[in-house]
C-alpha cells in the first residue's frame, strides 16, 4: 500500500458535489482505499475554465492504496461526470 493525496474539484451546485463525493467515496472503497484524512478546502477559482465553469469546491484526501488500484480508479473517475478534476499525488 502506498500512501497518496487525492485533489478533487467538484461544482460548486450542491446537488452534484453531494452525488460526485457519495460516488468517490464509493468507488475509493470498492477498490480498498483507506482515507486518512479529509480537507475541505472551499470554494476558489479556477486557473482555465473546465466544462463550462469558473469556479469549484476543493477537497483534498490523504488516502493509502495499492499501486494498481490506482490505475483503475483513474478510469472510473475520468467517467464520473461529477468531478471538474482530480489529482493523484504519490507521497513517502
């Protein structure tokens, strides 16, 4: 297991950063992610419009995976129409 932070930017609507952080948090489970910790981060601007929007809500996870799980859920995420972007960043 290796320990990674996650980034994610989700829309700022509640109804889809609700939706989009229940299908994260989901898809982080089904293949054996352990979260660590959770920031809230906020509302803040984006450097470059992404799917139309200006701003979103970030959220950083410390979450500790196997290196192969992390290759499949960058594919889920990439079909998860909730999340703006996201971030894998392997740290220690």
């Amino acid at each position: 297991m290796r320990k990674y932070e996650l980034m994610v930017v989700f829309p700022l609507e509640d109804d889809q950063h609700k939706a989009g952080r229940e299908q994260l948090l989901s898809d982080l489970g089904a293949n054996g992610a352990e979260i660590e910790k959770t920031d809230e981060l906020g509302d803040r601007d984006l450097a470059y419009e992404v799917k139309k929007r200006r701003r979103g809500k970030y959220v950083l996870f410390t979450i500790k995976l196997d290196p192969t799980k992390q290759i499949i859920l960058d594919r889920i995420f990439k079909l998860n129409s909730n999340l703006l972007k996201y971030l894998f960043i392997r740290i220690g």
